[in-house]
C-alpha cells in the first residue's frame, strides 16, 4: 500500500513546491534534486557551506542570559500571537533608530524565525492568481512560496556591478510595475550574491513603488552586515514608503541566533494584524523565552556585530584571493551577507559540480539554479566558517572543479 493508497494524491500546492518548470532540465523534480544533494548532509562526514558555523562563531553571551532569566520565571510561556507586548515595544524602539524611521509596538510582530516572517508576510498579501515582482537571482524559498500560495512571477534581472553595488533591471522592473502586481519582493543585501542596492537603486524602486502604487517585501536579513565602507540605505525610511513596505530582519545570522528561532517584521498596522491572523492557524507564535532576548538585540551588540564583520571579511577575502589565482571560478566580492556567488567557468551542470563537491571534496554546496534563472552556472557558499576549515574547503573546492573541468574538456 502506498502513501497515496491511504493519503490520496499529493495536493497541487505541495506540487509546485517542485519547481515544475525545472523538471526538463534537472531530468527530475526541483525537491528530487535537492534530496539528492541532502542526503547524508547531516552525518558529520562533510562540511556544511550552506550556513554557518554557529560554534566558531556563538551568539553574544548575553543572548543566553536574557533566555534563562525568561525561562526562569520573568517571561510568559503563552505570549500573544504578536509577541510580548514589552519585547515588541523594545523591539520597535531600537528598530526605529536603526533604520530611521518612526516605528511603534503596533508596527512589529514577532514570527518563529525569518522564513515564518517571510511566509508569513506573503500569505497575507497575495491570493490566488496574482502577479508579484521577484528578484533574481533571489532567496531559495521566495518564489517556491509565491508558487505555493498560486501567485504568477516576473522575474527581475538583479544587475551587479564589478564591485559588488546592486540595481534592479529598471526597464524591466517599470513594465512589471505597470501590470499593476500586488507586490514586489527582494532582498538587501541580496541573497545569495550578497551584492548591497545603492542608493539610487532604493530610491528608484520607492520612486516606482510610490507611482505605480505597489507595495514592496523587502527583506533585509543582513543589513548590519555589510563590509568596508558600504552604506546601507533603508527603503522604508524613503517618504511615503513606510505605509507600503514590509521590511524583515532578525537575529539568525549576523549574532548567530538562529537556534532560537527569531524573526522581525515590521509593516503597517493593518499587516501586522493579518500577519497574527496567519500565526494564529498556523505557528501560533514565536518561541516565547526566546522572545525576550530581543529586548537586548540592536541595543547592546554593536562592539559584538563589529567585531564579527571584522571576522568575515577576512574569511571572505580569503576565498576571493584564493579563487582568483585560478579562471575556472569567479566572484564579485559580496557587500554583505556572509555569502559569496560564485561562477564557475567549468561549463559543468550546477547539480552536477554540487553532487562533485559533495563526493570528491567532503562539501555541501547550494547548487545556483536554486535562485532563480539567473543562478544558473554559480553556487553558493557560506564563509562564516573555522579559519582552517575553510582554508582546506577552498582547496579543495578548486582542485575539485579543475578536475573535473579537464575531464569535461576531454569527454
């Protein structure tokens, strides 16, 4: 008897979570493919480049704390769906200085994680049949969601200068507009180049946001970290775009928290409030101890974030100098994220130079068709890794592509 025998056919919405569309090409399922890439992931054998090395690189020491205090008997174990109001109202207040806006507890909701907050946001603005404006490449779980939720996508061309300074293909960008979609989504700095949108990048997309009258999703994840001397241009804080932009954060990854499952959404109250109708049939709420080490998070971490920024750039840099010694692997150095997009020139499959790199080299590696359409021919890294570790992971990432690109020449 087979699970469907007793379960029925699989739903529609699970479906197109598969990516259907690149079924001709990876001669199986999106998920298929990623299966393939996962197994054996967690064994301890290989190292994970996929995310970070939350031991190398631990939480403040206060985030631990602030946990045990609320656990202890300071905090609620069944908080509002929101999030506790005191932890909301900091929350907000640290907020509002940290992007320069105004922001008030009615502003905030507090979701189990970033993806929640994500899917969470999109659940609550877009129906069935609606048009929406993605990125590309852009986030690996945006587009599966905007599919799951029956949305169509327009993708974007996310244009990099040599510098790692972004824009939003313009032309491209304004006749989406134009189709009046309900909603536009990227990400700053963009996962997965790490690439940073200038200034007039922020203010052109406010400036169509404000003409065409389309609400944006902007989820600035790694906005604190960004390297050298890169500015960081917040686009709710744009006149006019407070009341139409949801903007995520949180503390996974620049302070390592993603073990307490913490995301941000700040919006409008309206959303804010649709945003708890989804938790509430849903997640129901963020982790409530948990909660409250965000009244510490923007306000006592600066030396910390600082400090780490110091860190990544050097592991960054590191790989940036190793990949140039060789033209089989180029990247734009990343602004921000701890991630670098990197192109190989093997003329390899992406699923293929992934499954390599996974066998021959010990690594697991996002494979760069994840991202989009222009993803293809890339993968991605994470460098918030053990020095020697790392050091050894681009040896032998280089040594495994140019292996494999002299088989590939031969074949």
């Amino acid at each position: 008897m087979t699970t469907s025998d007793v379960f029925g056919k699989i739903p529609g919405r699970i479906e197109k979570l598969s990516m259907p569309g690149w079924q001709p090409k990876l001669g199986q399922s999106l998920r298929a493919a990623e299966r393939e890439l996962e197994r054996a992931k967690y064994d301890g054998k290989l190292l994970d480049l996929t995310c970070a090395d939350t031991h190398r690189f631990p939480p403040p020491p206060w985030a631990l704390e602030m946990f045990q205090r609320a656990a202890s008997g300071e905090g609620m174990t069944y908080t509002p769906y929101a999030g506790d109001v005191s932890v909301r109202q900091a929350v907000a207040d640290n907020l509002g200085k940290t992007l320069g806006l105004t922001a008030k507890v009615e502003n905030v909701i507090l979701t189990p994680g970033t993806q929640a907050g994500l899917y969470t946001a999109l659940s609550s603005i877009v129906e069935q049949g609606d048009h929406v404006i993605l990125a590309d490449p852009e986030y690996l779980s945006t587009e599966r969601m905007l599919h799951y939720l029956g949305a169509t996508v327009t993708h974007v061309p996310l244009i990099r200068d040599s510098t790692g300074l972004a824009m939003l293909d313009v032309e491209t960008l304004e006749a989406a507009m134009r189709r009046r979609p309900a909603l536009l989504v990227f990400s700053n700095p963009n996962n997965p180049t790490g690439a940073v949108h200038s200034k007039h990048s922020i203010e052109t997309i406010a400036r169509l946001a404000k003409t065409y009258n389309v609400p944006v999703l902007v989820d600035q994840l790694y906005c604190r970290l960004v390297y050298g001397d890169t500015k960081f241009h917040h686009l709710a804080a744009i006149e006019g775009m407070a009341e139409r932009t949801v903007t995520l954060l949180g503390p996974s990854k620049t302070e390592s928290l993603s073990g307490y499952r913490l995301g941000v959404a700040l919006a409008p109250s309206g959303l804010i409030e649709r945003m708890e109708d989804v938790l509430s049939v849903s997640a129901l709420r963020a982790p409530a101890y948990a909660q409250h080490v965000l009244k510490r998070w923007l306000a006592d971490d600066q030396d910390y974030v600082a400090k780490r920024i110091g860190e990544y750039e050097n592991l960054r840099n590191m790989a940036i100098e190793r990949f140039a010694k060789t033209n089989l692997l180029e990247v734009i150095p990343a602004r921000g994220t701890a991630y670098l997009f990197v192109h190989s020139t093997a003329g390899l499959p992406d699923q293929k130079l992934a499954l390599a790199l996974k066998t021959q080299a010990g690594l697991v590696v996002n494979p760069g068709y994840q991202f989009g359409p222009r993803g293809e021919g890339h993968f991605r890294i994470c460098f918030a890794q053990d020095e020697k570790a790392w050091e050894g992971a681009l040896e032998r990432i280089v040594e495994t592509v140019t292996r494999l690109a002299r088989i590939n020449v031969t074949a």
